[in-house]
C-alpha cells in the first residue's frame, strides 16, 4: 500500500507503548499540517485513533530488521528510539 510504513521501535517500558505512539501521530499530524496548509481543511483528523502493534517475541530482532530491508522501496522504514 503506498500509505503503509514499518516502525522499530525500542521502547522504555516507564513510557508505555500507547502513549509513545500518540506522540508520534501527534507530531508527525503537527509537522505535516504546517508543511501542507490544504491539510487543515481538507481533514479533520490527520490519524485514526486506532493502532496495530505486535511484540516481537519468537523471531530475532535481525530477522525483523532483515524484512524491513527486504521491503526497502516498497514501503517506507523508519527507525525510532524512545
């Protein structure tokens, strides 16, 4: 899907995966509403409130970042530490 994108993320358990998540929306929605104005009134919400968000847990961290590469120029990945 064009609008699909990874997300690796190392996260301290003290913050919380919900609340880390939110942030990202919040300011990803700020930095691209200022960069495209037509945003603003085009939509009403930049994101849904809903998430996906899977632990990794019975594969490695190395076969986890090796499909992310295998995607690479399919989707976007990015790479994010909290």
């Amino acid at each position: 899907m064009p609008d699909h994108m990874y997300l690796l993320i190392d996260i301290n358990h003290r913050l919380g995966v919900y609340h880390v998540i939110n942030q990202i929306k919040g300011y990803s929605s700020s930095v691209l509403r200022n960069e495209f104005p037509a945003l603003k009134r085009k939509l009403p919400a930049m994101w849904t409130h809903s998430k996906f968000i899977s632990i990794v847990g019975s594969v490695t961290l190395e076969s986890v970042q090796k499909y992310m590469e295998d995607q690479r120029g399919k989707d976007i990945n990015i790479q994010y530490n909290a």
